[in-house]
C-alpha cells in the first residue's frame, strides 16, 4: 500500500503514452472521435469522462481509499450531486453549524422539492437519534463544523445509520484525505469542495463525490453526467497539480495553525478559540482518535461589532478578508457577515455563530510573522 505522500504524486493510472510526459497533459477536447459506431478509445464527451480529469479523480479516490470518485464543477454542484441521490418526502439530517452555502441549498433550494431537513447539535448523538423517522434517507455530516470546528463522532454517527439503512455522506474538505479517513469510520459518501486544500493555491473552483460502493459509484456517475455537474479539463489539471504536494501542504498548515491558536486562546481581548488541536476543546479526545492531524482552520471570539471589526481587519498586512480557505495564502473573515449570511440570523445565532466570530484559514507563512500581523490588529481595537 503506498503511502499518502506517494499516492499524491503518482495516484493515476493514466499516462501519456505519446511523449512520455511525467505529468498528466491536459486534454481540453470537447469530444472525442469514434473509430466506428459504439467503439471508442475510452472517452465519447466531456462532459461524461475526459483523460484529464479522470486522473484527478483516480487520485482523489485512491488518497479516500474510494472506489470511484466524480470531480464536479464546484463544491456546491458536489452537494447537489448528493442531495439529488434522494426523492420528494425524504428526511435529511444534518448540523446546523454547517457551512452557510450547504445550509442555503438544502433549506432553500431542495427543501422547497419536498425534500425535508433537520439542523441540530450532531455533537449529540441523542440528538441525532431522537430526529431520526422513518422517512430519514440522509445523515449529512460536516466535521469539523464550519465554522465553529465541532467535531462529530463519526463512527458512532455511521453505526447508528447503518443499523437503519441510512445513507451517510461526510463534507471531508477541511481536513482533506490526508488528515481524516471518513470511509475508515463508515461513511457510504465522501464530499469535497476541492477548491480548498486539496488544490491549494486559491485558482480554481472545484469538487468531488468519492464513493466506495457498485450502487452509489453507478449513480453518482449517472445523475453528474445527467445534470453536467461534472468538471472542465483545465479545472481539473490545476488540480492536479496542486493535489501533488497535498501531504506536504497539510502539515505545515496545521503547524501554523496550532501556533497561531496558541496565542488567541491565551489572548486578553480572545473570548473564546476554537481548535480542535486545543486540550480544552470539547472534543479534543476525539479528534485525536479520528483525525491525524488538526488542519489549518482556527476560529476565534471577539467582542465587537462590525466597525470595531472593520478596525481590527483594516490593520492586517498579511491576512486577506475573503471567504474560502485552504490555500497557501491567509485569509481571515468573519462569517456573520460573509460566508454563513445566507443563513437567518436566528440559524445563525443557534449555530452559536456571533457577530464577533471570526474565521482564519491559516496559509504556509511563518507562525511569527502571522500571529504579530494579529497582534497588530488586536492593538487597534
């Protein structure tokens, strides 16, 4: 078994056997030539397979241990790809600290399809239980939570669902294949806004449904190609090429990031910081057990509305204010107002999502230089 450094970098099966190229090329050919009725070399339309982007999807599904992966056009035409695995009168349950984008499409999009959605505590796994019908179809589970970095018992999450014939799918984006294995905790589906980290470098706007299964491998690859969810060539060899130092890239992100929630959480003006990597985190002892590492997201508290934020975010040299994560670039934001405010306020609120909060995606600079950049910024309020 390789390892995941290895897979990174040699995880496809496809070659150029034309030239030798030691990377994949990219095949932006919208269609390919049949050599008589019904034989083909492999690939008919790209829109149903293309060379380039079925090696990004034979990497992505060997990094998750999947059998089969769909690289789709966006994060959110992955989500989409799921929730279309139901039908009216399906029952989902999800958290409802979920990213706002994921929030918007189930409650405002398919819930209007008859499909019916219940946002709680996933923490709780009696919470969970007790939502449960005869009508559920989906567990929904994002772990950690965006943005507050809750994390759900997995494993105890999958038992319970598979003991009711229950779908799960997990949103693995914010710690990537390298840092959490969801098919090793039971997870039918694995979701990912490859945007993030597996790309890494903030050009792309990408995702992926990973599957392990005949059933669902099938049908994801038909409702994909059915609705043209499915990825551009180019798209997918950026990818590509961001996918090969992916190991590499979470270590150092997660590095950072624990220096950088070590001076929030013992920082006066600091209510509150969430990180998994933090021994008073809740659950700390169980990220422990189904993580290998704590990622690159840190979330913290602060007292203060929208100009006292504008303050403190104006003082930032190294921190850009835009949503999105995962590259190797800081960004900094606050998802009151940005990234969750599809959300209702009173969603947001009983997310436990505040004015104050405030979202970092920790990138590959110095620990030093970014927690005095914070430091800056802490002084002006």
């Amino acid at each position: 078994m390789l390892k995941p450094e290895t897979r990174a970098v040699h995880g496809s099966t496809c070659r150029d056997t034309a030239f030798n190229s030691v990377i994949m090329p990219l095949y932006p050919s919208s269609t390919f030539a049949f050599e008589r009725i019904g034989v083909h070399k492999g690939f008919d339309y790209t829109r149903s397979g293309n060379p380039t982007r079925r090696a990004l999807e034979e990497t992505i599904a060997g990094l998750e241990g999947g059998s089969a992966c769909v690289c789709t056009g966006t994060g959110m035409a992955a989500v989409a790809g799921v929730l279309h695995l139901l039908k009216p009168g399906d029952h989902v349950i999800t958290g409802h600290d979920i990213y706002g984008g994921c929030y918007r499409l189930m409650h405002d999009v398919f819930a209007k399809y008859g499909i019916h959605f219940t946002f709680l505590d996933m923490t709780d796994l009696s919470c969970v239980e007790d939502a449960l019908t005869d009508s559920t179809a989906l567990i929904w589970i994002e772990t950690p939570s965006n943005p507050l970095l809750r994390i759900v018992d997995v494993q105890a999450v999958t038992t319970l669902a598979r003991s009711r014939g229950i779908l799960t799918a997990l949103d693995n984006t914010f710690m990537s294949p390298y840092f959490q294995q969801p098919f090793d905790l039971g997870v039918d589906i694995i979701v990912h806004s490859t945007t993030k980290y597996i790309n890494g470098h903030s050009d792309v706007v990408v995702g992926a449904i990973v599957t392990k299964d005949l059933q669902w491998d099938e049908r994801v690859a038909f409702i994909t190609n059915a609705c043209g969810l499915t990825e551009s060539p180019w798209d997918a060899w950026l990818v590509l090429r961001g996918i090969r130092s992916l190991p590499q890239r979470m270590r150092t992100h997660a590095a950072v990031a624990q220096e950088v929630a070590n001076y929030l959480n013992q920082h006066p003006k600091v209510l509150r910081t969430h990180y998994p990597g933090l021994p008073e985190h809740p659950q700390h002892e169980l990220a422990k057990k189904q993580m290998s590492g704590f990622g690159g997201m840190v979330t913290f508290e602060l007292e203060a509305n929208q100009a006292q934020l504008d303050i403190f975010f104006g003082k930032l040299q190294l921190f850009s204010l835009a949503e999105s994560l995962g590259g190797v670039e800081s960004l900094i934001e606050a998802p009151w107002y940005m990234s969750h405010v599809s959300m209702s306020e009173e969603a947001r609120a009983t997310a436990g999502i505040k004015p104050g909060t405030i979202r970092v995606s920790v990138g590959l600079e110095h620990a030093d230089d970014l927690i005095q950049d914070i430091e800056n910024g802490l002084a002006a309020l």
